[in-house]
C-alpha cells in the first residue's frame, strides 16, 4: 500500500522542486502539496496521512502551528519540519511538535531515507490504542535545542568538536551533567576531562548527542506524577548498561561507527518504559504490580497486557526521531532470543550488555532476572566470552555510580 504524504511550503517555486526532486518515489508514495497551513489541514480532513513536512516561515498559520494542530488531531502522522530559516524562536516552537528537523535545501537521499525509517518505525507499534496515547503526548521527551542544533552541525558533512563543545557549553546545567558523567567510571577515562570540547574530542560527537538525549529523556521524568518504577533505578541501570557495552566493543574491536552505535542503543534501550508509564499508567501499574508479586519479566508482563513492550515503544521514539536504524532495531530487540546473522553487531552487544547487567548488579530484588539465550551463546561461541566480558565489567568497578 503507497503512503500518503503531504508537504507544506507557500512557495510555489519549492513544492514545484520538491515535485520534481521526489518524482522516482511516486511508486511508493502518494504525495500531496499544500501552499497554507489551513489548505493541509483542510486536505487532511480528507485524506490520512503518514507523514507531513512543513515549511516554518508561512503567512496566517506558520509552520509551527500547523504542525502542533497535526499532533493534536492527527496524533499518529509523522512530523517533520524543514526550513532554511536559522531563526531560533521559530525552530525552539516547532521543537515540541515536531520528530525530526531539516534545513532547507535538503538533500534528496536524506529526506527520503529520513521519512522512510520514521514511517518504519510506526510498525513496531502493533497496538492502536497504545500508538495513540504515545503520539499524542506533547510533554514527553521532545528533542532538546542542544540535540537539534547539534544534529544541524553533523548535517554540515564536517562538524566540528569545537562548535559542537560550545552549544553544549551555552547550558551550564547540562554542561555539569556531562562533565559528571564522562568523569565518572561509566566512561573508564585515564584523565579528567575538564571542559565539553574536550568531551567531544575524547569521546565523539555522536556518544555526546545521545548522552544528551538521554540526560534529557530522563531529566523530563523528575517531576512528573508517582512512577510505578523508580528512576534514579532505572537510569543506573541504563547507564551501566552502556558502559557494559563499551567493555563489550572494545574487547571485539568493534569499528568506531558500530562500538559508539552500541553504547547509543545500550544507553537508550528502556527509553520504552519511561514512554509507557507516562501515558499507559494504570496498565503500567497492573504490570509492575504483577512482575513484584511473583517475580516475573518486565517485557513479558507488558507483552500480555499491553500486546507489545517497552522495546517496541522505544524503538518507534527513536525512530521518529532520526537516530541510526543500527540503534533503533537494537533498541527494538534487546529482548530477542534469535541472534542476528554477520556476527556480533551493535543489537548484540546490547542484549549481552543488559543481561550482563541484570547477571552483575541487582536491578530490582523483585524483579525476575532474564535468562541467556542459548541461541545467542552458541553464535558467540559458547560462555567462555561471557565470562571473560563479565570479568572486564567488574574490573571497571562502576557498582555504585549514579545510584
């Protein structure tokens, strides 16, 4: 079945290039073209549509607004803004409602490899009612202007540790949670580090986004409503987690790309629970209530109840929001049995980092510990290289850290 996109631009001269330019997916999309705000919505009412990307800079509803209207009555419509305009105002309103943000001109592979595996990634939802609640969430975690501006800096094809240091600079809180954190034993450093570019330098541009993102993620968590988890809980764990998969990658000699991917996965993979618990809480409170009282599997739990898990709903976030496929289809199975073909990949490391962790460190007494897949032993080679991974964590002493 082709779907339906629409684009929003008053422009004439830009939809008729975005035409043009967009011509070879006529086979698999249809697409529609709207020159106001009040025309989308107008076509929207007719037509359902996958996805819309609008312009920012338009007369009577600008882009923003549109874009926000989309989010309220069309919750499950991917939405992308793109704009050549470096107006800050604009770009910190269309933040909240928007999952991904181009700059305008965009290239033709990145705007359709963008929409496509934020398409995709509705397909890890199986469950309408649960897409729904998600969707329409307005103040969950939204990408923060440090990742945005961030992002806009690596699409420059040569980013730079130096401008990328001081848009993290700009914000002293998350300057000092990023100091804190890559100083802590999770990053294993032999030297402090004393400033973000250094940071960005030591550790690259990508392991800083996603921190980033994470420290975010969790922070927008602080002062919601009761949780049916505890956080600070949670966020250890996913830290641990990540460092965990650094020990992993390193000792396999994973490339750059994969090794940062991994810890990325790793870091993000319960992104899902927090996800759930803020717009499905009762159903979260049945199954945290069902996992204590008789020591069952988290997933498993939600899987009966909700008829998906937190790794599917984590993996449609990060999918909507851009972040590598390699990290959203981690993310999506780190709970999965089945091995991946090609030998260990960055979706490996992290299944064996969270077991490792659940395996080292008690995450929650009440909680039942996952077992090891016999499948995914017997494509690393039996328990001699868990073993000796499990030997390397511990090394790394990082028991007590942000607890």
């Amino acid at each position: 079945m082709k779907r339906n996109i629409l684009f929003v631009d008053d422009e004439p001269n830009i939809l008729q290039g975005l035409r043009r330019m967009l011509r070879p997916m006529r086979e698999k999309w249809d697409m529609h073209f709207a020159a106001s705000g009040a025309e989308a919505l107008e076509i929207m009412s007719r037509v359902p549509m996958d996805a819309v990307v609008s312009d920012m800079r338009m007369p009577g509803m600008d882009g923003p607004e549109l874009l926000r209207r989309v989010m309220r009555d069309y919750p499950d419509a991917v939405r992308f803004a793109l704009s050549g305009y470096s107006d800050q105002q604009l770009v910190g309103r269309s933040i909240a409602p928007t999952h991904q943000y181009l700059t305008k001109p965009c290239d033709e592979k990145k705007l359709i490899q963008s929409l496509e595996e934020a398409m995709n990634a509705r397909a890890f939802i199986s469950n309408k009612a649960v897409l729904e609640k998600i969707a329409s969430i307005e103040h969950l975690p939204v990408l923060p202007k440090a990742y945005v501006r961030i992002s806009d800096e690596l699409a420059k094809g040569d980013p730079s540790p130096k401008a990328v240091g001081e848009i993290v600079a700009e914000d002293a809180g998350l300057t000092a949670n990023i100091l804190k954190l890559v100083n802590s034993a999770y990053f294993g450093l032999s030297r402090a580090i004393a400033t973000p570019q250094q940071a960005v330098i030591v550790l690259g541009i990508n392991v800083i986004r996603s921190v980033i993102l994470s420290l975010h993620v969790f922070k927008s968590f602080e002062t919601s409503e009761e949780q049916s988890f505890s956080l600070s809980k949670l966020w250890s764990h996913c830290l641990r987690t990540a460092s965990i998969a650094r020990v992993i990658a390193q000792a396999e000699g994973l490339a750059k790309v994969e090794a940062d991917n991994a810890y990325i996965a790793a870091l993000l993979h319960d992104v899902g629970k927090l996800l759930l618990n803020a717009r499905c809480k009762s159903e979260c409170q049945d199954i945290y209530r069902e996992v204590r009282e008789n020591n069952r599997l988290v997933a498993e739990v939600e899987a009966e109840v909700l008829g998906l898990t937190h790794a599917q709903v984590g993996a449609y976030l990060l999918g909507l929001w851009g972040l590598p496929s390699t990290v959203v289809n981690a993310v999506a199975f780190h709970h999965s049995e089945t091995p991946e073909p090609g030998g260990l990949s960055p979706a490996g490391v992290a299944y064996f980092a969270n077991m490792l962790d659940h395996d080292i460190f008690i995450f929650n007494a009440h909680y039942a510990r996952p077992q090891l897949s016999a499948e995914r032993l017997a494509a690393i080679g039996g328990p001699d290289m868990i073993a000796r991974w499990r030997d390397a964590v511990v090394a790394l002493d990082i028991s007590e850290e942000g607890a």
